[in-house]
C-alpha cells in the first residue's frame, strides 16, 4: 500500500499480521531541483484535474476571504489553477464548469489574482510546480466512492510536489494529513472554507514558511525516488 494508514485498514479487513502488509511510498520522478522564486508575490498552485469534486471552490472561497481579512496583501497572492481537463468531466448535465468556476472568479473579485494553466502538457508540469512556491490540494472525500469503503491513499499531485521541492497546504482527506507530517506541509479540515482560509492566511503572513515546508519536500523526494 501506499501509506501506512491504508496499510493498517486493508490489513484489518482481510484479517492480515502486521508482517503480510508492505507500505512503499508513491514514487516519484527525478526532478532537478529549482530555488524557490522570489516569495513576493506568493506564488499558491492548484494543480490535478479540473473538475467537480475537487474542492475548487473551496479554494476560492478561502482565498477570497483571506485577502479580505489582509487587504495589504492583495497584490502579494497569486493563484494559478493549473491541470486536466476530461470533457466528460468538466461538460456535465450541471453544466458547464469552468464557465461555473470563472464566474465563481468574477463574484468573490479574484479575476486579478487568478491565473490558468489548463491541459498542462507532462513535459511543462515540473516547471510550472517550481514556478510556484506551495501547492494546495483541496479535496473533498468522495461521498460515492465511501460507500465502497475508506479511501486511505495518496496523490499524484502530492507526489509531483514532492518530487519538485515544493510544500502542501492540503485538506485532511484520505491519509494526506500522513503524507505531509513530516514538515513538509499543513492540513486543515475538508470541507471547512474557514479552515482553509486560516491556513492560507498563516502562510500569506509568514511566507518564509513556504522556504522551510520546501527543504523538507525535496528531501522526501529524494528518498521516494523510483531508483530508491
């Protein structure tokens, strides 16, 4: 399995002894580390597929209430949605959601704080992460999917992350609160806008984090290298 807390619930399941179950990390590519650039503007990066489900709106709530409650910082943030997008995702009978997400833009006044990277080719997507200096993963727990059973894995943004240098702000979904708890990172609690925004504005106000939660991810990354 993919993390120790997925490690312990399958072992439970199936009726395993602690010595049936191997946990062996996400691996990650070799990537050649990149300074972290200039922390103003602070450089915040969402980055997997954009669609519903993802806590994007969430997001976007959090900051929008963040730079309301730090209006001197407004022109120190920025935040590039930056990722997939599956037409049988994104044009759905709800309609259409990126047409939903920028108009969610233009109503909390973020169209001068967001930027897009969408249908991001594979070659640009260690750049684009080390362009940016934390990255935000905002999932939810998927309702349908629970009903299958616990979802206690991992992410392959989380890996790229890793892989790149660069820390997590993420929700404490699945067993993410394990895989950033080794200072590379933060969690708060999913679903809860206000938690998120308390994070953001913990990080706007010390961005020198953003160079602490760095050092520890490239260091994971290192070690979850597939030639390790």
């Amino acid at each position: 399995t993919l993390t120790r807390l997925g490690g312990d619930c399958l072992r439970q399941r199936l009726g395993l002894s602690a010595g049936q179950v191997a946990v062996i990390a996400h691996g990650n590519l070799a990537i050649a580390p990149v300074p972290l650039p200039p922390l103003e503007p602070l450089r915040l990066l969402y980055f997997g597929f954009i669609y519903r489900g993802k806590g994007i709106e969430d997001l976007l709530q959090a900051l929008a209430r963040s730079l309301s409650a730090n209006p001197h910082c407004r022109g120190q943030v920025r935040l590039t949605l930056a990722g997939g997008t599956a037409p049988e995702m994104t044009f759905d009978p709800a309609g259409n959601y990126l047409d939903g997400l920028r108009q969610q833009i233009d109503a909390l006044h973020l169209g001068d704080v967001v930027d897009w990277q969408l249908d991001l080719p594979s070659a640009d997507i260690p750049r684009t992460i080390q362009d940016h200096h934390v990255m935000v993963l905002p999932y939810r727990e998927s309702k349908k999917l629970g009903f299958l059973g616990q979802m206690r894995g991992t992410s392959g943004a989380l890996s790229w992350a890793n892989a790149c240098g660069r820390g997590v702000i993420t929700s404490n979904a699945r067993a993410f609160a394990e895989e950033v708890a080794s200072g590379n990172g933060m969690t708060y609690q999913q679903g809860d806008v206000g938690s998120l925004s308390d994070a953001l504005n913990r990080l706007i106000l010390n961005p020198q984090q953003a160079l602490q939660w760095a050092d520890q991810a490239a260091e994971i990354g290192r070690q979850r290298q597939w030639s390790n």
